[in-house]
C-alpha cells in the first residue's frame, strides 16, 4: 500500500480505547495535537454496542466490530488508514500490530508491543518485508510521519 501523504493529514486508525477507556484520549490528542493527522476509524471494543457507541462519540467516519476486520477493511479502501494506534489491553498489542502489519499499515502500539522475543522478531520480519514503520506509543509519534515518507509513502511533512 503506497499512498501520496504530501498534501493531506495522515489518516489514523485506533484500536481499543472505548468508552470506559484513559488512554484512548490522551492517544487521540497526541495524534491529533498538530493538524497534521485526523483519528477517521476505530475497533474501539471487543463490545459491538460499546466499539459503535464509542465511534459515534469521537465522530469516526467508519467503526468495526473487530480489528481483524478493520485492518481488511481500511488496507482494501482508497482512502483508508495510513497508521493505527493500538490502545488495547496489553495481551493483544502483538496480534493486533500483526494483524495490521500483515495488511501494509503502520502501527504505533502502547507497551509492551510484544510478550517475547519470538514475537518481536515475527513483527521485524513484517517490517522489514514491506517497507512498514512500527513503534511504541509517544516516543515514536515524532518518527511515524518521516518513517512514511521514507519509502512507504509520500513526501517528507516536516
């Protein structure tokens, strides 16, 4: 997935971070701090009342019951996500970043990303296959948009 990032705001996915949720928010506002990224869709809970509430709530352009789903869905779309945010419960930071890896969008994951060194290297390997950048909550906020340029992306924003 390659799409032109020079002359729009990054389109930024969350998984996790529902209704009942801190850390969503404050991850919302990071991403959205300096106009140059807008949070457009979100799995925002294992709870499909609560995940469609919850997007209705933060005005989502799109909400999935499920993030499997949403990392096919929004990899299939035009216009779908450039990176997601993974705020959910600490055992599902590896299967969710997989998840998306595997479908050519960025992710940008609360710690830990992964449980063992198995599988960090199976999220390496993804990495590397595919040009993708793959970080670890506010420390790598600064990265994600040069990461998208070199070589994933578009034009350098800074």
């Amino acid at each position: 997935m390659s799409r032109d990032l020079s002359n729009r705001k990054l389109r930024v996915g969350i998984v996790g971070g529902g209704q009942g949720s801190f850390i969503g928010a404050v991850h919302r506002i990071a991403a959205e701090l300096d106009g140059q990224a807008q949070v457009v869709a979100g799995a925002m809970s294992s709870d499909q009342e609560r995940a469609a509430a919850s997007a209705r709530a933060w005005y989502l352009e799109r909400s999935y019951g499920d993030f499997a789903e949403m990392a096919r869905a929004e990899a299939a779309r035009a216009d779908g996500i450039d990176v997601v945010m993974i705020t959910t419960p600490n055992h599902l930071h590896f299967p969710v970043a997989r998840a998306f890896l595997e479908q050519g969008i960025h992710v940008v994951s609360d710690k830990p990303m992964t449980f063992d060194l198995a599988e960090a290297q199976e999220l390496v390997s993804i990495v590397d296959g595919g040009k993708l950048v793959a970080g670890r909550d506010q420390e790598s906020a600064g990265r994600v948009s040069p990461g998208l340029a070199d070589g994933a992306g578009g034009a350098d924003r800074q």
